[in-house]
C-alpha cells in the first residue's frame, strides 16, 4: 500500500506525469474527469459531523432535488483534497448523495496533505498510523447515522462506501459496522486487506451483507498475489457477490492527481463501480 517503503521505487514504474507540470497544474490537475452523461444539477457544502471523538470536516453533494442513495467515500493516505471533492461531485452527478470525509480530523482539518498528491509519503504517514480499526468502526457509525438524518438521503435504500489505498480496509470494517445499511462497497488499490493477524478486514466478512467491487493494483499483486484468492474463497464462504480483478496499473491509479493516474484503468473501475452501485443501492 502507499505507505510501504515501495512508494518512490514503484513511482519510477508507473508514474505519467512529469512532477514539476503536475505540480504547475495545481488545482486543475482534479479537474481533469470525463463529463458525466445527462448530469443531475447538484449543490454541495463543506460540512462537520459529530463524532464520538470529536467533529470531523467532510464534503456534502447530492442533487439539488429529491433524495438519493447515499454513499461514502474513504479518501487515501492524501486525504480530503480537491481530486477527491471532484470524484464526490462526478457521483452525485450520476444521481448519489456523496460524503467524503476527513479521515485525520483528529489531528487535523483538511487538507492534511500540504501539497496534495505531491507530499512526501513519510509526512503523511503518522496520519495514516494514528487510525484504528477501532476508529474505523467508531467513525463509520458516525458517518452513516448523519447520513440517515440527512433529507437528500432516501433511507429506503443502501448506502455505498468507497475507499482508497488505506480506505479500503475501512471500507471493509464500514460494511461490517453497519451491515444492515451498507448494501455496496467497493475498494481500489486498498492496501492490507489481507493479512496474518486476528484484525486483519478480511476477516470481517462474515459480517457483512454487501456485494463488493474489488480492484486491485497490479504491483499489489505483485508483492502478495495469495491476497485475491483468500478475498474470493471468504466472500465465496459467506454467499456475497464479490467482483476481484487485478488492473494493469500501480497503486494510486485511480485519483486524477496522483502522479500513477492511468486515465483509461480508472474509467473502467468507475464505471464497475456504477454498475455495482446501480444493481445494489436499488
């Protein structure tokens, strides 16, 4: 995952962008998603929610009329950014009401990152290691109560979550935490999904009730490739739908400003995730 000692050698691999004109770029480097089709209006606002540990700053839209099936979204290591406000507003243009939480409020109002997908993996790493599975489940409950109470938010129907690089073992313990309202869950390049230990997410399935989207990064694979057939023979165990594929890209790919972003491998995991959205959250 991007906080292992890999980072910078698989950068050399994967990444498409020269750093200097990314960083040049500045907020247009998020900008830069394909038009959503007959996109729905929307309104949004920066919003804080109550936690058992405090309030958490997140990102609020939805659109501008009706109520919708919810979905929240786990950023990566990077945190609450403009990319990922833009991915949020993609999906509520699909017809979603969208939550992207500040996963650091704890430490930190967003953005935690100083210079986006650019910082340094070593500054953002103690973030990443203040969490918890214990403040995973925590804030997951947090998350999905206020989303219920939310009139945008049509509580007849699932909710989706989403999560990358260190999201997705989150997304994993969110659809546990809350199994009878998390319908669907996917994760993209999700780091330690798989693991030895009592707390490893995988484990957690049992407990869950949601149909899974699982893509999975090609040098993640690489480096544990038992990972993928553990996730299919446990959601195969507990009767869940379960797509896993490997994508041919690095780990990071799916953002728009990380500097492994492959614009074609992140299409196609969005538009796998809108089919699982549109089939589960009904």
């Amino acid at each position: 995952m991007c906080d292992q000692d890999h980072f910078e050698e698989d950068l050399k691999k994967y990444s498409r962008r020269d750093i200097g004109t990314l960083a040049a770029a500045g907020l247009g480097a998020a900008m830069m998603l394909p038009r959503v089709a007959n996109a729905a209006e929307v309104s949004e606002q920066d919003v804080e929610i109550e936690t058992p540990d405090g309030k958490c700053d997140a990102y609020f839209v939805s659109p501008s009329t009706g109520s919708h099936a919810a979905v929240l979204i786990w950023p990566d290591i990077f945190g609450l950014r403009p990319a990922f406000r833009q991915m949020g507003k993609r999906l509520a243009e699909s017809g979603y009401s969208v939550l992207v939480v500040n996963p650091f409020y704890r430490q930190q109002k967003a953005p935690t990152a100083a210079n986006g997908a650019n910082t340094s993996i070593s500054d953002v790493r103690p973030l990443a290691r203040s969490l918890t599975p214990e403040t995973h489940t925590t804030d997951a409950k947090a998350f999905v109560a206020w989303l219920d109470k939310q009139s945008q938010v049509d509580t007849d129907k699932p909710i989706g979550t989403t999560g990358y690089c260190m999201g997705g073992p989150i997304v994993f313990r969110t659809a546990a935490a809350v199994p009878d309202r998390v319908g669907a869950a996917a994760t993209f390049h999700g780091g330690g999904l798989v693991s030895d230990g009592e707390d490893s997410p995988h484990r957690l399935i049992p407990k869950m009730k949601a149909d899974f989207l699982i893509a999975i990064a090609e040098n993640d694979d690489q480096r544990d490739p038992e990972a993928k057939s553990v996730l299919k023979e446990s959601f195969a165990e507990a009767n869940l739908d379960a797509e896993i594929e490997v994508y041919p890209a690095g780990h990071g790919w799916c953002p728009p400003d990380t500097r492994v972003h492959n614009p074609e491998q992140a299409e196609k995991a969005w538009s796998r995730m809108l089919a699982l959205f549109e089939s589960a959250l009904v």
